[in-house]
C-alpha cells in the first residue's frame, strides 16, 4: 500500500496550480473520507501496538516506525464514531503535519484522485461547530468527507498558544504609527482561534476569512470600495490547504493584481517536507512558518508590523 505514495516529486508539482491529491479510506461503515496526501508518509497494515496507560480515549497503542515512536489515534472513534474493532486488519495512514509523526487506524483505502481545489467545498451550513470535517467533495457520485486531523490532533495532544512572557513585553514595548491589522484566511476553526489567540496576546487586529477565496474577494473588495483600508494592512496570513482555493493560488493572485501586488504575504501551514521552501519563492510568497508555535508566529508578524511601520 506505501507504494502508492512512492511519486512524491511528481505530486509537489501540483502545489501552485490550485490542485491536490486525496487519499480516499473507509473507517466503520461505506461512506468514505479523504486526506490530503501532501499530509501523509505512508500507509501500512497495523503493525503491534503497545497500550499505554491512562492515555487518551483515541489513542489505541504506540508503534515503532522507521525510527519513530508515535502514536496510533483510532479515527473513527476520533470523530464520534464507533471504535474499529479488529486493530490486526486494519490499516494505518502515517501523517506529519504540525510538526508531529502520528499515525490514524482506519478499516480501508480505497485510492488516491486526482482534484482540483475548487472542487473542494467547505462543510454545508447546518453542519455546527462540533463536526470534525474541513471539507466535502465529489467524486463518481459519491461525496467524501476530508477529515479535520489538526482538530483531532488538537484535542488528543493539546496546542500551547501562549505567546512567551519576552515577546508579548516587547510587542507592548513597541510603538505602531498607525493601529496595524492583519487578514487571516484559514480553513480551520481549531487554526484560526489559534493564530488570533496569538495576535491578540500582541495587540494586533485581525480579520478571519475561511478560504482563499474569501481572502482575495476580501483583498479586491478593499482595493475597490475601501482602498485605505488596505493601505493599513500589515501583511497577510494564509493557510495552504483550503476549500476552492489554496495558499498557494491566493498568493499568486495578489501577485497579479497591480493593486494587492505589495502586499507582505506568510504561508503558515501544517504540511511538512522541503518542497514548500521551493513553492514560497516560486508563487511569491514572502515567507513560510510551519504550525503551530506561537512565538515563532508573533515574532514573524511583529517584524513585519515594525517593518511597515518604519517604511511609513
């Protein structure tokens, strides 16, 4: 099965012209979800599992693997669905994202495909706040559900958003010309409390858009009706995995337009692996912070704040 992801080269070349591939799998019943495979090492049967005690709920053992101990989550019953039963036929998609090597149990995969961001939807209204997805798509009539694992990731292991006691006395120390402000596209829930927890801890604004798209209408919709407001625009910080259109597209885009084209843009992601360093210069981004450390982030943002306020 880990065969399947042996083209790894050949997949990074799909990041900037807004398409990703999805590794399809069943956990408890026929519906079937999807990852992103940029998200994944690889997949193998379920290998022996150590149990721990006192660990959490989802976590069902710890495997050695390839020179790494990580923990094995049950996904299905991450996502308050019945526990898989027999762990010996199952399989496990070994992930790094977030900085961490996890690996989730699942019953099934069925393949990869092929797709297109904007044919990746956000959950339907209606859905709530408690659903563990952070997409939906189609694919030969059947919707697949994309799984919210940094939710997931979240609630097992924990994230600190705490800013450190030195960075949050030099952000107050400094002294902004003009109130900054800062224009977040995440798809995320769980990432976006995280990133305007941290700015917050900061004094800086921010305005939360879920989506690339939303992101740009947001950004042309400034340039057209409200021009100062992006005058007054510190930078942008975007995720690169999103409904319709990605990190990647949206910072191509803003390096299109003559109005937006100045604009200071950080990809801050959750995917791992050297392509990405490529990918920053080659859509021009400015600068790329993997998920999630809270000094790391704020130390970013308030260069760029100081920066800016300098120039002006």
């Amino acid at each position: 099965m880990s065969s399947v992801l042996a083209s790894v080269d050949q997949r990074t070349q799909l990041a900037g012209h807004n398409r990703l591939e999805i590794l399809m799998f069943y956990l408890s019943g026929e519906q079937k979800f999807g990852l992103n495979v940029f998200k994944i090492r690889e997949v193998i049967q379920c290998p022996p599992l150590t149990q721990v005690p006192q660990s959490h709920p989802v976590v069902r053992g710890i495997a050695r693997l390839r020179g790494h101990t990580m923990p094995i989550m049950d996904l299905s019953l991450a996502i308050g669905q019945p526990p898989l039963a027999a762990t010996e036929e199952a399989y496990v998609i070994v992930t790094e994202f977030n900085r961490s090597v996890q690996g989730f149990l699942v019953n099934g995969v069925d393949r990869i495909v092929n797709m297109n961001w904007e044919q990746i939807l956000p959950p339907p209204k209606g859905t709530g706040r408690e659903h563990y997805l952070t997409a939906v798509t189609e694919v030969e009539g059947d919707l697949i559900e994309i799984v919210d694992v940094e939710k997931i990731l979240s609630e097992v292991v924990g994230t600190n958003t705490e800013v450190s006691d030195e960075i949050a006395q030099a952000a107050q120390q400094k002294e902004m010309q003009d109130q900054p402000f800062i224009l977040v596209a995440d798809d995320s829930m769980v990432a976006r409390n995280q990133i305007k927890r941290t700015l917050d801890q900061i004094g800086i604004q921010c305005e939360l858009v879920n989506d690339g798209r939303q992101a740009l209408d947001t950004l042309v919709g400034w340039a057209e009706e409200t021009p100062e407001r992006l005058q007054s625009l510190s930078m942008v910080i975007s995720d690169v995995e999103m409904p319709e259109m990605d990190g990647y597209t949206l910072t191509a885009r803003i390096r299109e337009d003559e109005r937006l084209k100045h604009l200071y843009v950080l990809l801050h992601t959750s995917l791992s692996g050297v392509f990405n360093e490529a990918m920053v210069e080659r859509v021009g981004a400015d600068e790329f912070i993997a998920k999630f450390k809270p000094d790391l982030l704020a130390s970013a943002v308030l260069k760029q704040v100081e920066a800016g306020s300098d120039a002006a």
